[in-house]
C-alpha cells in the first residue's frame, strides 16, 4: 500500500510527475508496476490521452554499449560502421510520455550522464549529430541492484521517487490469492474460455515456494493452463479444468509441507471449500509478453497439423507435451 501511495504522488506531480526508480528483486512485478502507473497517470489525465509507454530493457544490449545508445538515443548516418541512416531512438517515441527502463544499472555512465542532461534540460542528441532536439518525458527506472552503488550519483540524485516493490513471500496470502485471481482471469481471456481450478490445485499454488516471485508464479499459472488446456481439446472435455495433475513437479511438491504451512491458510480456507470457476472478462495484464497468446494458439495449430498428418493420438499427445515443455 504504500508503494501504491508513493506511486499515485508521483503520477501527480505537475506538470507531469517526478522520476521515479522501482527497486526489488528479479520478478516482483516492477514493469508491471510502471505500466500501472502509466494507466494510473491516463485515467486522472495527468498526462496526456496518447501518452505513450515504452519499455526497454538496458540489458539487451549490456555487451554492446554503442547499440545500447543507438536504440536508446537515435542515430545518425555514418555515426558507426552500419549505421546506413538517420534512425530515432526510444528517447524521441517517448515524447510527452513514459520511458521506462529496466535493469537501469546497465547503462553505461555515458548514457546515465545523457539521461539525466536529459531530464535537466529535455534536450538531447543522437549519436553522431550536433543538433540538439528535443524530448519532453517522464523517466521511470528499474533495478535489482542497490542504486547507491550501481548508478552514478549525479544520475541517481535527479531521481526523487525510489519504490521499493516486496518479494512475493513477504505479501500476504491473501495477496497471493488475489495475484492467483488475476492470473487465472487473464488465461481465460487468452484462451476465451472458463477455467476450473481445483481446490487442492489453488492450495498448492498458494503454498509452493517461489523463489522467481509474481513472474515465476504467473509462469506457471500459465503452464498449468497450457497442459489443462491441451487436456481439454484432445480428451473431448467439456470443461477446462487445472487439477493437481496439470501443475508443475515444484509446485506439487508443495502440499507436503501443507502441515507446517496450514496456519498460513486460514485467512483464505473459506476460499478453498469449491473449485474455482474463472471467466473471460477481457481483462489483460499488460506486462504479459505478447507470447502468452500464441501459446495456445500454437497448441491449437499444431495439434490440427499434427492430426491431420495421421500420427496417432498417443504421439501427438507426446509431442505437444514436449512443446509445452519447451515453451
């Protein structure tokens, strides 16, 4: 709740809000975070109603500081061997909008030292060019690391806001379940279907230990629905249903520790007494990766393929187990 506060402060300082850092460990929700507070931002119209969100992340391009501030600043023609043409980089997209950048401390101290000339004075310049031009935006950052060590300090005092996001095993459980709730709704909306989730399959995923935190626990959400999933168009179901059958080896694993952690359930054992029914509602995290849909429409086009190429039913069975294995 508090990190909920610290976030609305933010949206809401005029003229359109304060730099903000979200700091926590690998999986706690950070993009997720900062895509909500870029909604948060839309609907009390304290940015703009096509403000735009772009996302980067600084490492996909850590070995390769020059490709870093190209993607990041734009470039010119000639800036570096085959760079071919003028090319605008995220800076420039994110025009009266919202930059983020995860895993900020991967950025080299130049392209710290351009962001924060950057947000001094809203100019910047693309590699290889004199011109300075000109970006209004809003910077939020990411980072597993202590930003007291992992960023310079000139860099990390133009950021007034730091958010500190908890790892999932110190939410409470009914804020897991609440997580659960969503995850499941969104797999619904995916595949366009209800899906039943059994008492003993929620306990386990309440219970399991998940060291990956929200991003580990939405995984396997979603691999629990792509086995229940691939249950349901080859046996001829008329229900989609997660049983304990469907989720993964750790998380079945959990229920022996159920002795020891059973006092942790009581704030949701009323919630345990049925199976879950969830419904599409069109609801979407926006933090999914565009894959989450293609899941099943993979499993939906290879099964077709693979049916209509003879195979057995026990070898499709196989192979597509292999594919969602892989996935």
């Amino acid at each position: 709740k508090v990190a909920i506060q610290q976030a609305k402060a933010a949206m809401l300082y005029p003229p359109r809000g304060l730099p903000t850092l979200l700091c926590g460990p690998s999986g706690v929700g950070k993009t997720t975070f900062a895509r909500l507070m870029h909604g948060f931002a839309l609907e009390l119209r304290a940015l703009p109603s096509d403000a735009p969100f772009i996302s980067f992340n600084c490492a996909d391009y850590a070995n390769n500081p020059q490709l870093l501030m190209a993607h990041l600043f734009g470039v010119v023609r000639g800036a570096y061997t085959g760079a071919e043409r003028d090319r605008e980089g995220l800076v420039e997209q994110a025009h009266r909008g919202i930059l983020f950048l995860d895993e900020v401390h991967r950025l080299p101290p130049e392209g710290q030292e351009m962001l924060f000339y950057l947000m001094d004075r809203e100019r910047f310049r693309r590699m290889g060019d004199v011109r300075e031009r000109q970006s209004s935006l809003l910077l939020l950052a990411a980072t597993t690391e202590d930003p007291n060590t992992a960023l310079l300090p000139t860099f990390r005092r133009r950021i007034p806001m730091t958010i500190t996001l908890p790892g999932l095993h110190e939410r409470t459980i009914m804020e897991r379940y609440e997580l659960l709730r969503a995850f499941f709704t969104t797999e619904c909306s995916s595949i366009g279907a209800h899906i039943h989730v059994a008492p003993q399959a929620l306990r386990a995923l309440l219970l399991y230990e998940c060291s990956g935190n929200i991003g580990q626990l939405r995984t396997d959400v979603q691999l629990a629905c792509a086995w229940a999933y691939l249950e349901y168009r080859t046996g001829n179901r008329s229900e989609l249903n997660v049983h304990m059958g469907v989720l993964p080896d750790h998380v079945q694993r959990s229920l022996l520790r159920t002795a020891e952690l059973n006092r942790a359930l009581e704030p949701v054992l009323h919630l345990l007494e049925s199976t879950h029914i969830f419904t599409p509602t069109g609801l979407s995290l926006d933090s999914l990766p565009e894959s989450a849909q293609d899941l099943y429409d993979t499993i939906s086009r290879d099964l077709g393929m693979l049916r209509r190429s003879g195979l057995e039913e026990n070898e499709i069975n196989r192979l597509l187990h292999l594919d969602i294995q892989n996935y």
